[in-house]
C-alpha cells in the first residue's frame, strides 16, 4: 500500500508505505535488542505524519517536535506511546499532555519547577542532558540533581534518560566518544533508569550506544544518515517519490542564455528541456547547475537558475518528448545525491517537497 499527495500542479510527491517498513526492520536488524522510537516530527519529514504512524505501527514510541503535534495523534486514534521532544512550556501544556497520556522530554529546570506545582496529574517524563551539543538539556553539572528532583515529584511516574549525538554521521568524529562517555558514566549512576542516545547514524555505528532505546529518524525515510554510506549500501529504501513531467522540448543555439540571470549560455546547438517543477513545489531554489534529475533513464544536468513553477535540464543525448515522466528524486534518484549537488542535506528537501501536498491514501 501506498500514499500519493496530490493538488493542482503538475508535480506530485508519492509516498511508499513498503519501503517505510522495509526501512524500520533495517533499524531492527542494526539494533534487535533495543526499544524503537520513530521519530515522525515535522510531518514526518514531510512524509505526512499520519501515513508514517500507520507505516510503523510496528515501532514501540513515535518521538513528535511540539505537543500540538502529539496532540494530533492522539485526535487521530494513535494509542501508541508519544513523546514531545520539546517538552512544555506552559502549566496548560502540562496538564494537555497528561491528560493524553504523552511524555515530554525535560530539557529546563523551569519544566521541573511546573511539575513540583502540578501534584495533580502523573506521566512519564524523559530528562534530557547536553553531552555536547548545546541545543536542548540540561548541563552535566545539574544532570544528577535533575534526575533526583524527578525521581521524588510526586507528579512523576517514571523518569528516562535521553542525549543527542552532534556528530554522528561521522563515525570517527572525537566527540562522539566523548558525548558517549558522559552519557553513559551518567548512566551507570542511574543503573535502573532506561535510557536513549542512539540517533539513525549512531544505530548503525556505534552498537554500545543502543542502550535500551533507539531513536531513528531520517534512516525511516530511506536516506543515509552517515557521511561514508549510500543509502542503498545500508539497504535502505527510498519512501518518497519526487515526480513531475517534461513540459517542453526547446532547441536552442549556442551562445543562447537560460533563465533568470542568464546565468547558463549554451556552449553549443542544442536540446533542453523544461521541467514542471519548480521552488513552488519544494525543489530547492539553491540548487546548482549540473544538479541531476532524471529522464527516460538518464541523468540530466539542471542548467541554469530554478523558477518558482520550472527548471531547465540538459537534454544533449537524451530521448525525451514533452509529457516524459521526470523523476526529481526517489527510487532512480537518490534524495541524498540530489541534496549533495544543491548544498544541504536531504532532511530540508524532503521536508520542503512533502510541505506543499495535501495527503491522501490510495
């Protein structure tokens, strides 16, 4: 079974529900012995967050950015456990969550201060720490007294552990060990208290990391999270396909300049081709000339700046008619190679292609 997302332009985004679980029994197999939480904010990836949940019933959480979007699923009937990695900031908040049954990750100790006041409600909490990266948690110095405080708040059940690698996607990176090492001599403190560190990168490399809980998020969605390894080398599968059509076969002499800026001169007589798709449908804007994108089984260059509704490609060599399927990337064209062309990484881009498409399953 599989999700399309569809509206009125041309190009369109298809969601592979197989390849979402094909992908999660690859986190299985790096980790059997571990919890899995599948982290499914941001849409889930721009995958559409009710598509993925029903994908991966099989994981044993859902990890959500924001308490609005745990709220979500809860609205939508997902029993499974949740868990806000940003936490709350509010006493409404709060008392939305319990209600709902949906952890929130601990990051302040103003989050500790609002849960000693609200001896009213009981859930379970996951106290994070900052080995390292300096984004959310709480510092070394207050982890053991953080932990301390949760363990005997009333309105407490249970008290996990959480960090988050920096550099993961690559393995030989100093801090690594480092962050690992804090972790886990905190860890030994707390023998009893399940934790989590494991992000996709650190699931695949680093195996005394698991702990009991593992954290994959863009691995789900068929991209390598590791600097050194395609993903098709981790036997990963695309989940989403980036299509659109060859809206016009244009043949053009040398010296003549394509699209805003004139940025591109054609260095010979020659065909190009104009793609329904542009920074409107969430192909990067930023992209570079020479960006690949495929047709009829082949590679052609982008040439030239994006528009907001088209691109332009090289069509020297290639057998190709207007109303050819264009493939922008999925399973002829990995997002990761298409994210290395255009400077970023394949989180933004599948993120971005995923935003503008209204879900439906087929």
């Amino acid at each position: 079974m599989s999700a399309m997302k569809t509206h009125t332009r041309i190009a369109r985004v298809g969601i592979d529900a197989e390849a979402l679980r094909h992908n999660l029994q690859r986190v299985r197999a790096f980790s059997p012995n571990s919890k899995v939480i599948a982290v499914i904010k941001a849409n889930a990836y721009g995958h559409g967050v009710q598509i993925a949940a029903n994908a991966l019933s099989d994981a044993d959480a859902f990890a959500l950015a924001t308490p609005n979007e745990a709220i979500f699923l809860r609205q939508l009937g997902v029993s499974k456990p949740l868990i806000v990695l940003q936490g709350f900031l509010t006493i409404e908040e709060l008392i939305a969550l319990a209600d709902l049954n949906i952890q929130p990750v601990i990051h302040q100790s103003e989050q500790i201060d609002l849960l000693e006041q609200c001896s009213d409600v009981k859930l379970n909490v996951w106290l994070k720490i900052d080995t390292g990266m300096h984004r959310l948690g709480m510092s070394l110095k207050v982890a053991e007294s953080s932990c301390h405080r949760l363990q005997v708040c009333t309105s407490v059940s249970e008290v996990r552990l959480m960090s988050h690698f920096a550099n993961a996607d690559e393995p030989d990176h100093p801090m690594n060990y480092e962050q690992w090492s804090a972790f886990s001599h905190l860890h030994e403190t707390f023998k009893q208290v399940e934790a989590s560190m494991a992000n996709s990168a650190a699931l695949i490399t680093m195996p005394n990391s698991h702990l009991q809980w593992v954290r994959p998020g863009i691995m789900l969605y068929g991209s390598s999270p590791l600097k050194n390894k395609t993903a098709s080398e981790l036997d990963l599968k695309p989940v989403m396909q980036f299509e659109s059509k060859l809206l016009a076969v244009q043949s053009l002499k040398q010296g003549d300049k394509i699209g805003y800026g004139s940025t591109w001169q054609c260095p010979e007589d020659m065909k190009v081709g104009v793609v329904a798709a542009g920074y409107a449908d969430g192909y990067p804007r930023h992209a570079r000339t020479g960006t690949p994108v495929w047709i009829n089984n082949s590679l052609c260059p982008l040439l030239g700046r994006v528009s907001m509704d088209s691109l332009c490609v090289d069509l020297r060599g290639v057998d190709a008619k207007i109303n050819e399927r264009v493939v922008l990337w999925g399973k002829e064209l990995s997002v990761d190679v298409v994210a290395e062309h255009a400077g970023t990484i394949a989180y933004e881009l599948l993120c971005h292609a995923g935003a503008g498409f209204m879900s439906s399953v087929e």
